[in-house]
C-alpha cells in the first residue's frame, strides 16, 4: 500500500507540472530554450552526455588518394585550415569536425559550413578559412509563393535583416540531419528527442524544492512553557498573553545577541531567568517527501531514452528483473554524426575540384574521405578479432594499430623508420625460447659462413643444407626464395650498393626470409622480416666499417 501511495502522489506532481510546461514550436525559440538549458543543466545528463557524444565523434579525419603529391597537398591544407586566424580559431579539419558536432547534438542541429576565404596552395585553389555558422542566426525568407514544395525554396541569411551581403548561398554548406531537405526550418536534436520537455519538468521540481527550503530555512523556534501536570491539576497554565510575552522575550534576546560587539569584552551575553520549567526545541520539518528521487525517474529515465539508451529488463531469476541501459542508439547515432560530416568533406573536394578544373590531373584522381575509428566503443573482444584479422593478412597494419593500440598510426611509422636507422630492430630481437636439437634454424644475427679464413669454398660436409643453398647466391639459383641472384634485387638496393655488399644483403635477406617462414609459415610476415634484417644488418656494417 505504502509503494502504491507513493507512486500516486508521484503521478499526482507530475500531472501539475506538465500543465506549466510549454515547448516553443518556433525554431529560434526552441535555440534560445535549448540554449538555456545547456547553460545550467539542472538534470546533469543532457549536457555531460552530449560531451561525450562530441569527443567520442573527434576522431582524425583525412584525405588519401593514389596521387602521393595531390594527397600531400590535401593534407597540409587540412592542418592548416584557418591558420591566417592566428590563434583566434584552432587551426586544422578537427576544430571544424567538433564545430559541427555541437551544433548537430548541443544547440540548432542546423550545421552551415561558410567558406570565407579562397587561396592558392600548391597550385592548388583551396578554402582557407571557413567555420560553421551560429545557427540561430540564421534566418529564412520564401523564395515565391507558390504552393509547390522545392528544395531550394528559401533565401537564409545570417541575422534577421534579408540584406543582399548577409545572404548564405554560394560558399556554404547546409546540413539538416533531423529535417527534411525542403523544411523551412530543422527542429533541434534536444526538442525532437524529447529530451527538452522532461529536462523542464526536472527543472520545476527542483524549482519548487528551493521555494521550499527558502521558506523553511531560517529554522523555526519552539518554547515548551511548564509541563504537563501544570495543565493536568489546573494549579498553573499559560494564557495567550503570557505565551506572547515569553516569545517577545526571546525574540528581544535574540535581537541583542546578534547586535552584540563581539570585541566589546564588557558586553555580556543575553541571560533568561524563569520560575517555572521552560524547554527550547529547534524544528527541522521532514523533507523526505519533497526530495524523494522517484520524483526524477521517469523524465531521468525519458531522457536517456532520447539520447538512444534503451532501458532493457533483463530476468535474473524467475521473481527478479533487472534494469539495464542499451547504449546501442547513441552509438549508432554517434557514428551517424562521423558519416555525415566525411559527407559534408566529401563536397567540400567537389567544390575543389570545380575551382580548379584546369587541373585536369588532380580532377580525375579517385579521393577518399578516411576517418579513424571511434574508439571509445570497442571492446576488447572487438580487438582481438581485429588482431586475428591482421595476422591473416586481411586487414592493413594502419587499421590493426588504430583499432588495437589506439595510437596514431603516422607517428608509429616514424619511430619505426627511427628505430631502423638507429638499428634497435636487431638490438631488441626477441631471444631464442625454443631450440629443438635436430631441427635447428639461422639465427638472424649470423651470417651462414659458405668460405673459410682463407675465402676458400667449405666442403659440403662442412655446412649444412641451408648454408649449401645459400653459398655462392649471385651465381647458384636459390630454390623456394625470391631473389637467386643479385640482378632480381630491388632497384634501390642495386643503386646503394656495390656488387660485394649486394651478394652479403641478398644472403642476409633468404637466411632472415627461410627463417620466420619456417617459424610462422607467413610469407607476408618472413618477406618483412627478411627486410628489415637485411637494411639493419646492412647499416650496421657500414657505421662498423666507418668507425675503423
């Protein structure tokens, strides 16, 4: 009964409340009020989670294309977007990618990307300064009046003065990811949610708790005057007046306390002498009721369910259930957020590309928007699949690293190219754990020795089938490896070393491939190992030989 009392006077509240509740139907009220509520957000959900929401979408985003000139070109202009600024805007794609996510989920979710200036990088014509627009600046104004609907049926302008230069139209981007394209105006991702109207019923319970405690704070003071028995045998009782005259007493004590100079060490404190028993009591109301939390659940619960976490009840037991949240919504819609602004980079290159149309050899390169994964929403399970995907040679080492180790990938690159010149490859080699006697294998470090001291060929009892394959490479075939003589080497290798040093890097690199394919059975994984030993190797002999 008493659960049942509970949930009826909760329902009770509610009801009253929702009579005082109104969501602006205009667009730019319903900015100025979504606005309000990310100013002070009574709930602490709506703004804390669309926080989340914005950095969770900040991934790294670029530009690849098979052109390696026109890709470096488009990079450096993507990190130095707005850079003419000079401090007053962050440079680079990444300030405008979280630009456009809190105006998707935090304010208008009307997104215009202005392009404000042009300039010539690299040959190249390409939009400098750009930045989204306030979108509560914006404001509409019909085209003609016929009653047919069009796409482009408004003029927007930035402020409500429809003056020719405040017009939005050629350099700008329109995005309405909750509307529909001929809609006058979107409607906030915080109001079509509903997320709005439970956080003002959040926002007048909390209201009403303050008025209250306003008005109970200062504390209320009670004086018990005599006692029972007084009353009981009629021998003493209080009349009306005398009650007055003792509250007046205390209320003078009380006046001259606060007024005494606590400095003045000849001013005492107040004293109250009475004949009869007297009892003082400080009263607190009960509050419970006024702050009781099944108050908030519901429009707690309304908003989390429109920011996309389903409250799900799972059986535990045959008489229990447990409420647990879904967050799959949200991550959907997070990822939404991500594919619609590589849309929005998408026309950007198109705006490129018409700018410079007599660049005919960048015109036709194919162009890729690439953004790195959102990583906040894999789980580990996710990333062992990702390793095991990787180690069969189905996924690029960039995606592998992104995923799994969450580092940027370019940055891993250059401390490996470091670590190869300064040849910590070799150094940090992982130590031989499992040496089976009768099944032995090269060890990377050590050259199969084919001649003796005197460079004379070793018999063939002498050297083992490994080393008899790989004696004398740049004139015997070498069966099962890719490079039987010094002419099949790459070109590069050919062009940085002499005859001598290409017949010790081609011996060096079958030794290094034979043994990590004999070990992982990959080809893939020995042709890179016998790579990076054989440019290691080869380092370190010439800083050996500079050193003498």
């Amino acid at each position: 009964m008493a659960t049942d009392s509970s949930n009826l006077l909760i329902n009770y509240v509610l009801s009253l409340l929702l009579k005082k509740i109104v969501v602006p139907s205009d667009y730019h009220n319903q900015v100025e009020a979504v606005r309000e509520m990310q100013s002070d957000d009574v709930s602490g959900l709506v703004d804390s989670l669309t926080d989340f929401q914005i950095n969770s979408a900040s991934v790294d985003f670029s530009i690849e294309t098979p052109n390696a000139e026109y890709t470096r070109i488009l990079k450096k202009w993507l990190d130095t977007i707005n850079k003419d600024y000079r401090g007053k805007l962050p440079s680079g794609i990444q300030f405008i990618a979280e630009q456009y996510f809190r105006e998707r989920w935090k304010y208008s979710s009307f997104p215009v990307l202005k392009i404000m200036e042009w300039k010539t990088m690299n040959g190249l014509i390409l939009p400098t300064r750009m930045s989204f627009v306030d979108g509560e600046s914006i404001y509409a104004k019909d085209k003609d009046k016929e009653d047919v609907i069009k796409i482009d049926n408004y003029d927007y302008f930035i402020t409500d003065k429809t003056d020719p230069k405040n017009k939005l139209e050629n350099n700008c981007l329109f995005s309405r990811p909750y509307g529909r394209y001929f809609d006058k105006y979107p409607i906030p991702y915080l109001i079509k949610r509903g997320i709005y109207h439970n956080w003002k019923i959040i926002q007048s319970i909390k209201n009403k708790e303050t008025e209250i405690l306003d008005q109970i704070i200062p504390y209320i003071l009670l004086i018990k005057k005599g006692f029972k028995g007084n009353t009981i045998d009629e021998s003493k009782s209080y009349s009306s007046e005398e009650l007055k005259s003792v509250v007046q007493q205390f209320q003078d004590l009380m006046n001259t306390l606060k007024s005494t100079n606590v400095d003045d060490k000849q001013i005492k404190s107040p004293v109250r002498a009475t004949n009869f028993d007297e009892e003082i009591k400080h009263l607190i109301p009960d509050l419970k009721s006024i702050f009781e939390p099944g108050l908030f659940a519901v429009a707690e619960k309304s908003i989390l369910a429109g920011l996309g976490f389903l409250d799900i009840a799972e059986g535990v037991s045959q008489s229990r259930k447990e409420s647990i949240l879904n967050p799959k919504l949200f991550i959907a819609e997070t990822k939404k957020g991500v594919k619609d602004f590589k849309q929005i980079m998408k026309e950007l290159l198109l705006l490129i590309r018409d700018k410079n149309e007599i660049h005919t050899k960048y015109n036709n390169v194919e162009t890729h928007v690439i953004s790195s994964p959102v990583n906040v929403f894999i789980s580990d399970d996710f990333k062992e699949k990702i390793r095991q995907l990787y180690d069969r040679g189905r996924i690029s080492s960039q995606t592998a690293v992104e995923i799994i180790a969450e580092v940027d990938f370019k940055t891993e690159v250059m401390r490996r190219e470091k670590e190869e010149q300064d040849g910590i490859s070799e150094k940090m080699f992982p130590v031989v754990t499992n040496n089976v006697e009768g099944k032995g294998f090269d060890l990377p470090n050590e050259e199969p020795a084919t001649q003796d001291k005197n460079d004379k060929e070793l018999p063939d009892d002498k050297v083992d089938e490994t080393e008899k394959q790989e004696y004398n490479l740049g004139k015997k075939k070498l069966v099962g490896a890719p490079y039987s003589t010094i002419q099949s080497l790459p070109s590069y290798i050919k062009k940085k070393y002499d005859k001598a040093s290409q017949n010790k890097w081609l011996k060096i690199w079958n030794s290094a491939y034979k043994y990590m394919l004999k070990k992982t059975g990959n080809a893939i994984k020995a042709e890179a190992y016998a790579f990076r030993t054989a440019n290691a190797k080869m380092r370190l002999k010439v800083k050996s030989k500079e050193n003498e």
